[in-house]
C-alpha cells in the first residue's frame, strides 16, 4: 500500500491544515483543488511555503474522472474534502454544484475501486443532512434554543432531512458512497462535520461563517443575523477537527462503513446573541446587528452528540472556545495586512 495522502479540497481551510497537520507528522501529502473558492491559492501559498519538499499540489477539479484516476492509483489514503456549498450567493447554480458534490464523489470512488489494493477513504459530510432537525422540539432556556424531548444533542441516529439543497447533495454523496463501497469492498468513513473554526479560515456568510462574523466585527461593519439571534451552534477548533479526521482514516479498515458527527459538543455550544457579546468585550465597542429571516432549512439549534466518535476513537475536543475564539481574532489581526476589511467586502482581492 502506497505511503502517500491525497487530500482533495486541499487548499480549503480544513483541507490546508489537515495537509499541514499530516506533513509535519512526516507523511508525503498530495493537495488536489481546482483553486476556484477565493482564498485557496492563499492557503496553498502558505502550504507551499512550509513543506516545499513533501507536498505536491496538483490543480484537477474532481468532476475530472481521468485526472482523478491518475492521482488515486499512487495513494493508501484519501480524505475527499472537495465539495460545493450552494449557500444564498450561489442559488442561481444547483446544478452545477450537485455535480460537484455527487459527481466529484463518484469518481473518487470508482477510481479507488478499480485498484487492487484501494485506498481509505474518508469523505467529509456536513451536519446540514439533518435539515432542520424534523421530529426535535426547540424550547426556550435563558435567552438561547435548546433541544427538547430529553436529549440535547443530535446524534448519527437522527433522520435525515433533505430541506436545504447543501444537504441535500451531500446526503446524495454520502448514498453514493454507501453503494460503491459495498461494490467495490472499499474502507470508507463518513464524517458529518459542524461549525468548524479557526485561524486562515477565510470564510463567507455560506461557509466559514464564523470567520465572516469577525471579519465583520473588526472591520466596524454591521453583523447580518439569521434569525433572532438565540440560534444555537456548537464550534469545533480546526485542530480538534484535524486530529479527529486523522483518527477517522485509522478506523476506516478496522470500523469500515462508520459514520461521525462531528462537532464542538454541548460544552462547546453557544448562541448568536453569546458570541457577539464575546466580540464586543474583546473589541471594547457595540456591533451593529442586521436581522434577516431564517435562512430555509437551517435548524434554530444544533448541537453535536460525540457519544459515537469518543467511544469508537477516543476522540474528544482539546480546544474550548475560550481559547480558540482568541486565535482566530488574533489571526484576523496580525495576519496579512487588511484581511478583515477584505473579507468583510467579496469585492476587494485577498493580499498575496
């Protein structure tokens, strides 16, 4: 079994900083993307700029099914992390995105499932297959949403809700890979990921939406809200995402098939109205909030359920928000020179 690991997506925040991870741990890493999502080629300057020797960066969208065969033969691990958020900024484009979610998918599989000796594969979902949470009554608890009927969390045994086109496409993949990986034997792991954050996240009100809120923040701009502002999300640091993928990639021969949610946990969960008052004692001034409806499928409460993924991987998150939350701002702060103004503003090109 090849020694290398293929990320794709690679130039994504999670994907640059698992490359990152994995390289400094001595494995020889392949970053695939397609550069199209603003801020990648800043990330892969940064990966290049780091581990010129180890790292090989290879431009192929996934949809590409040769040059996705051509990578897949020389690797004994892949985390298939390119995808396409179809947030409100993209809504004129579903076909196009479903292709990259379900297509791209397909070929990483079909690909690894024509080798002898395929690949691990880990395939990162989101928690937005949940839809809005059908089934799970939301109350009212000093001033945020909580989840009703016992449990506070959501878990893998929740049903899947297909109300937002995200979800969607990824529930379509993560089908698609249940089947191909039953034809073709192959080890795979599914990871339904939540709000994760961090430092070089260089986000957008669709995705990295945290890093938006900041952004906005330090720039002295108003904060759109979605809702009332007593939506509750959990917030999982980039590291523990990391480790917990790694981990993930170890159990897919020994556990294949499983799925993970993946998220901050109850510890970790915090309110919009919580998160803002953070941001405003840090930067010793008032934020202007914008309310805007509820976004269509988005649940006014989410938080994870990590029985599954401590007991199966021993994983738990190491970083509370107390301390993650002050190294994405310090980030924003002393990274490159404007960047909250310049990703507060699509408009404006990121620093080189």
């Amino acid at each position: 079994m090849p020694d290398l690991v293929l990320i794709t997506g690679g130039a994504g925040f999670i994907g640059s900083h698992l490359a990152d991870a994995l390289l400094r741990r001595g494995e020889r890493v392949v970053v695939v993307d397609n550069l199209c999502r603003r801020g990648s080629e800043h990330n892969l300057r940064w990966l290049v700029a780091r581990h010129s020797k180890r790292l090989q960066v290879e431009v192929v969208d996934v949809r590409d099914s040769r040059g996705v065969q051509r990578l897949i033969e020389r690797v004994g691990t892949v985390y298939h992390l390119a995808g396409q958020h179809p947030g409100p900024s993209r809504l004129a484009e579903p076909a196009h995105d479903f292709r990259v979610n379900v297509e791209g998918t397909r070929n990483v599989l079909e690909s690894a499932g024509r080798m002898g000796d395929p690949p691990a594969i880990v395939f990162a979902s989101t928690s937005e297959v949940y839809g809005e949470l059908v089934g799970r009554a939301v109350a009212e608890e000093g001033g945020r949403y909580v989840l009703g009927g016992g449990q506070g969390s959501v878990s893998e045994d929740q049903p899947l809700d297909y109300s937002s086109l995200h979800g969607y496409a990824k529930a379509s993949a993560e089908a698609c890979l249940e089947e191909l990986a039953r034809r073709h034997k192959l080890a795979t792991c599914v990871v339904r990921m939540s709000c994760v954050y961090g430092p070089r996240q260089l986000g957008n009100e669709d995705q990295g939406w945290l890093a938006s809120l900041a952004c906005a923040a330090l720039a002295g701009q108003p904060v759109t809200l979605y809702g009332d502002g007593r939506d509750v999300r959990d917030l999982l640091y980039i590291d523990d995402a990391v480790e917990a993928l790694i981990r993930t990639a170890r159990a897919a021969r020994e556990r294949p098939g499983r799925t993970y949610n993946l998220g901050g946990g109850p510890s970790q969960a915090v309110s919009m109205f919580e998160l803002l008052e953070w941001f405003e004692q840090d930067l010793g001034r008032p934020i202007q909030r914008v309310f805007h409806p509820r976004r269509p499928g988005e649940p006014r409460v989410y938080v994870t359920d990590l029985t599954r993924i401590t007991r199966e991987l021993g994983w738990w998150p190491a970083v509370p928000r107390e301390l993650g939350l002050p190294r994405l701002v310090a980030w924003l702060r002393t990274g490159p020179a404007g960047i909250p103004h310049r990703l507060a503003d699509a408009r404006q090109p990121l620093p080189a």
